[in-house]
C-alpha cells in the first residue's frame, strides 16, 4: 500500500530521463525520472534545476575541498 493519497500524487509531477517528457506520478519507474515537482511546468524545466543546482554546489566553499 502507498503512503501517497491519490489526490497528493495527481498533485505531483516528474521528468523522465527515458523520454525526455513531463509524467505525472503514474508514470515510468524512479530510477528514470526527476521529481517531484509541484507543477507541470516546474517538472519541465528539471535539467535546467539540475543544472543550477549542481552550480551552486559546485562553488559553494562549504562544499569543497579547494
């Protein structure tokens, strides 16, 4: 049994890696997607979060070794 309600995973939304496409939580499995995002379009814009993300980690000197 799922600890998600269905109407938190109608709610959610994901990028999938195998099809470069927006799933909703019904979807491919989560080894292949990047998520949860609230909206559809936040789910979208994934590799672009990824991207920044990985950034700010990156010059962040908390985060490094340098």
């Amino acid at each position: 049994m799922s600890s998600t309600s269905g109407r938190e995973a109608d709610e959610r939304w994901f990028y999938c890696l195998d099809h470069k496409s927006v799933e909703a939580y019904e979807g491919c499995r989560a080894e292949v997607r990047i998520g949860p995002f609230p909206t559809r379009e936040e789910a979208a814009d994934a590799l672009d979060t990824v991207a920044r993300r990985n950034e700010a980690w990156d010059t962040d000197p908390d985060w490094t070794d340098d």
